[in-house]
C-alpha cells in the first residue's frame, strides 16, 4: 500500500490542513507514504505508481479551486483511490451547486432563490419576497459576505452590486477580528487565536488572487433558530457533531469557532437526514450544517463542505455509528477517510 498526500506551500500552507493528520498518522502506523506535488509537471505518470492519493484542497486558493478537481478526477481514472472523490468534492464551496444537489436527493433545506439575471431579481425583489431573507455569495466559508436582507430597497441594493462591481471573497480583517472576539468566551480561546494569526494572514494574502463574485443572487430563507447552529460530519458509517453559538449581535454562527457539544440538540431526525443524504449523495466525508426550525423543530440543512474542522470534531468525544448507537471514540476524520480508503483497496 503506498500512500500520496500532496503539499505545495506555496500554493497553499495552513496549520489545521488535513495533510498534516494523515502525515502523522502514517508515521506513527509507519504506513509508506510520500508527499507529492499535483502541480508538478509529469504528476499524472508519478501517480499511477500508488494506491492512494490525498489532497486537502482549499476554497482560500485560486489554484486548488481552479485545478484541484480536474486532477483529482484524472487521477482517479488512472486507478487510484483518491480523497476527496467526484462525489465528494465536486461541488466545493459552491452553495448554488450543494443547493442543487441537496434538493436532487430530497433533503430538508431552507427555500432558496437563485437568479442569473438583473432584471429577474429585481421582479422578485419587488413583487414576491418575503423579508428578511439571506443573502449569500456561492462561495466562502465562515461567514464570510452573508448578509441579512431585510427590505426590498435593500435587495435592490445588493442586486444591482451583484450584477455590477460583485463582491470580493475574501476574509476581511475586521470582520475576521469582530467575530473572533464576539465568540470568544475565555482567555484560552483568545491566546489559542492570536497564535493562528499567521495562517490567517497568509489565507488572507492567498485569497487576493480570488475573483469577484459577480452574475448572479443567491438568496436564502431565514430560519429562525434557537441562538445555534450544527456541525454534523459523516464520515463512512461514523457520524459526529459540534455545536456552535450564534455571536452576540449577530445572526450568524460559522466562523466564531465558539464550540460545544450537547448531545441533546442531535436529534433522531437530524443524525438520520445526515446518514442518509451522505449515503445517497455517495460523499466519502462530509460536514453538514444544520439549522433547528424553532417553530417546527426540524433541522434543515444550509450548507455542506467536505473540508471542515476535524480538530473541532474530536471535543465530542465519540460518535455514532449506522444504527445510531453512541462510541466513546473520538471521531477523527482524516485518519477516518484515508482508513476507509485503504479498507476499500483490502476488499477489491
């Protein structure tokens, strides 16, 4: 079995990367690995020679959201194993597209509104919306650029700079800055950020080469919630969770990083949509996030990315399997994933 895990720094570096888990993982299990470079010229040939290919691709690099999947893709058709696969990683931080694909296999969404052109959003805007509602670029993480829309004069507004000058994708700094210190509960929590200011400058530096986003609305309904929202990851027949506190003055979660972890809030129907859809969707990993319709109690999903926070996921503690019964094992899904690929190889 020998292993390939890209690395290419100066294409993208950050401390969290899955990279660095699965390095250490085949170290200590001293499984052969090599780290590659899927940029280098001759890539293809190079890579024929083992049996699994890993690569944690970022939606903070213009690179990896331009090449990433196309060589993954030829890869795979190559013979190897590679993660994330077709299914998984396809649609990458692009919430039109995980909308599309969430809808395709009946799952629970908020309704949405996608417009490709001026004039049909600006209709919508003034004879059929509903305020308030989100409004969301199809890419970005953390928050980042969502928006609540509260009147049609508003919407008019954002319509108009989405089918002019758009908006750029990257994480501003003061916005970064006010939502780490409104979730911050503890001074722990505050020492443990300032020591990532670092990668944050140098995804922020990465992100400059992004382009506008622009061409198109997205707009979203608001569920209203509880003051939480859910991080709920499938890995295989794994599933674990954290919760997250919506930040003080805010409507949002994502990116505050202010997690815990009540088992209370995972509620039969909310682990099973998750198993299911993972299922269905054919997603080797994935990190689902759920909103609670307080009014209804169902949990909804907004949004889905195979690149979350695994560090974040070991603080539940366990995980469930298929039948939904709880393991005191801490889920750790890199390690999960490339388990899994290797199982996969052991029974062809």
């Amino acid at each position: 079995m020998k292993i390939a895990i890209h690395q290419n720094k100066k294409v993208y570096d950050h401390s969290t990367q899955w990279m660095y888990e699965w390095i250490r993982y085949c170290e200590e299990n001293k499984l052969t690995y090599e780290i590659v470079d899927a940029y280098a010229n001759g890539f293809l040939e190079k890579i024929r020679g083992f049996d699994v290919f890993l690569w944690s691709f970022s939606n903070y690099s213009l690179q990896d959201m331009q090449f990433a999947r196309s060589i993954l893709h030829a890869a795979s058709e190559a013979g190897v194993r590679v993660f994330p696969d077709f299914s998984t990683g396809w649609h990458f931080d692009d919430k039109i597209a995980e909308y599309y694909w969430l809808q395709a296999a009946h799952a629970p969404v908020p309704e949405s509104w996608v417009f490709y052109t001026r004039e049909d959003a600006l209709l919508w805007a003034s004879q059929e919306a509903n305020w308030p509602v989100v409004a969301k670029l199809k890419t970005g993480s953390g928050s980042n650029n969502v928006k609540m829309i509260r009147s049609a004069g508003q919407a008019k507004s954002y319509i108009n700079r989405m089918f002019s000058r758009g908006f750029r994708n990257v994480p501003g700094v003061l916005f970064k800055t006010a939502s780490n210190v409104k979730s911050s509960r503890n001074w722990e929590t505050v020492v443990k950020r300032f020591k990532r200011i670092p990668d944050f400058i140098g995804t922020w530096q990465r992100a400059r080469m992004l382009p506008k986003e622009r061409g198109y609305v997205l707009f979203q309904e608001f569920i209203p919630n509880d003051g939480y929202d859910l991080k709920v990851a499938v890995v295989g027949d794994k599933l674990s969770f954290f919760a997250r506190h919506i930040r003080k003055g805010d409507f949002r979660a994502s990116g505050g990083a202010d997690f815990y972890y009540d088992q209370s809030l995972m509620t039969d129907q909310i682990r099973e949509t998750a198993f299911e859809v993972a299922q269905q969707l054919r997603f080797q990993s994935m990190g689902f996030d759920f909103v609670v319709d307080k009014q209804t109690g169902q949990g909804k999903i907004i949004e889905m990315s195979y690149g979350f926070s695994w560090q974040a996921l070991l603080g539940a503690g366990g995980y469930w399997d298929r039948e939904h019964n709880w393991h005191d094992e801490p889920l750790n899904a890199p390690v999960e994933a490339l388990k899994n690929l290797i199982q996969a190889g052991d029974q062809a």
